[in-house]
C-alpha cells in the first residue's frame, strides 16, 4: 500500500507531466513526478517525448521521483534506450524505487549534491487465497530479478550484495551513489538540492528527507501530453514503492 500512502500524502502537489525542451543539438526531459500511467509520468508520455526529440545528439533526463508503477518503468527504460543518440541522466533531487532504473537506463548518470538515491524490493497488491499469495510472491521475485540485474550491470558489485541492499531500503547520498558504482559523477548545482516529496510511506527514509520543502521547479511550463489509456487496467499492479 505504499504507493497509496504515497499519493495520499502528496496529494496538494502540482502535477508536472513530461516536459520536453529543445535546444540546439540537446533534447531536455524532464521526469518530475510519479512513475504511474493515471496519476503521473506515464510511459506513453515519455515515448512520445523521446520521439519528439528527434535527431537531437543528446537527451538529458533530468529526475526528482520517487518512483512508482514498476512496468511503466521498464517501459520508459526501453524508450530511453531506443534514443539513438547519447543520454545523460540527471538526478535533481531525489531518485528512488523505479525511478533508479531509468536513471541506469541513460549512458551516464550525474547526480546532484544534496540529492538521494534510494533502491528497495518490489511490492505489489494481491486478493485471494494462499495459492494467489505464493504466485504474486514469485512473481514479485521475478520482476526482482531483473531490476537486480540492472544494478548488478551498473555498479559491477555481486548479487547477493545488490540483494542485501535492497531488503535493507538502501538510501545513498551523492557521495554514497558514487561510492557504491550507481552514479558516474557528482555535480554542484547553482543551488542546493532539496527534497519537494513527503516520504513518510518509506520506513528508512532520512528523517530530514520525510517533511518536504518547497522547491523552485527548473523545467520550464510544460506542454500537454497525452495519457496512456488503460487497457490493461485491471491487471496486477506492481510498484517498487
């Protein structure tokens, strides 16, 4: 139920929805919101993004999510990855669940400092009896596996090691990020950092980190985006939130 927590504690905050700038030969993306196809960043929306940047020879990607729908993420993943030019992914402010494997998904990550990085397991809501709970709890594991071999890829570190990391609600600092391979470098923004997200729905979460404060938000307004439908609304819905 986190993802719910989630939404309901942040439920007075602006909607940002994908926002795409061109400038020159650079394309700016911007993922401001919670990975989700109804009350976010949609998949779809970023699809349509990328595709509009065109022949642009670099995409930056820059992040403040706290994650959400696990699906949408891979997804967006995929999109990132179809870019034929180079992609840079730019942490602003905080990066967590989801949003970490769209972040890995770009050829080079730079986080600001100030900013949080955070990895933990896939959750998911099911109703039924117990053989309905083991089958989710699989499949749980095999949605798992795949982000672990996203940070397995990214930091060169063991499995079991990514593993432990996430049970644990791992949350990096820049310098921690950098530390542990997830991050290529540390940038020192104009102004500092700041955390725009109540995170009370996350037990590990810096006690600094759970009262948000107010942020001026660097992407300039953004142009409506369509929303993807929901055709497969009432399918299992998996976060890592």
């Amino acid at each position: 139920m986190k993802i719910h927590q989630l939404l309901r504690d942040n439920a007075g905050r602006e909607k940002r929805p994908v926002n795409l700038v061109r400038n020159g030969a650079a394309a700016s993306l911007y993922i401001y919101d919670v990975i989700d196809a109804y009350w976010g960043v949609s998949a779809q929306s970023v699809v349509d993004a990328v595709n509009a940047a065109g022949d642009a020879e670099t995409l930056n990607v820059y992040i403040n999510s706290p994650g959400g729908d696990v699906f949408e993420g891979r997804a967006i993943m995929a999109a990132i990855g179809r870019f034929k030019g180079n992609s840079i992914a730019h942490i602003d402010s905080l990066c967590a669940s989801a949003a970490t494997s769209i972040a890995l998904a770009c050829g080079e990550v730079r986080m600001s400092e100030g900013a949080f990085f955070m990895i933990h397991n896939a959750s998911g809501l099911v109703w039924g009896d117990k053989n309905a709970m083991r089958e989710t709890a699989d499949l749980l594991e095999k949605v798992e596996s795949a982000i672990v071999g996203d940070y397995t890829k990214k930091t060169g570190k063991g499995e079991a090691e990514i593993v432990a990391m996430m049970n644990a609600e791992t949350w990096f600092t820049a310098a921690e990020a950098l530390a542990a391979g997830f991050v290529d470098s540390v940038t020192t923004p104009d102004k500092k950092a700041k955390n725009t997200w109540n995170l009370a729905a996350f037990g590990n979460a810096p006690a600094a980190l759970k009262a948000p404060e107010p942020v001026e938000d660097p992407a300039p307004e953004p142009e409506p985006t369509p929303s993807m439908t929901a055709a497969n609304g009432n399918r299992l819905r998996l976060t890592l939130l």
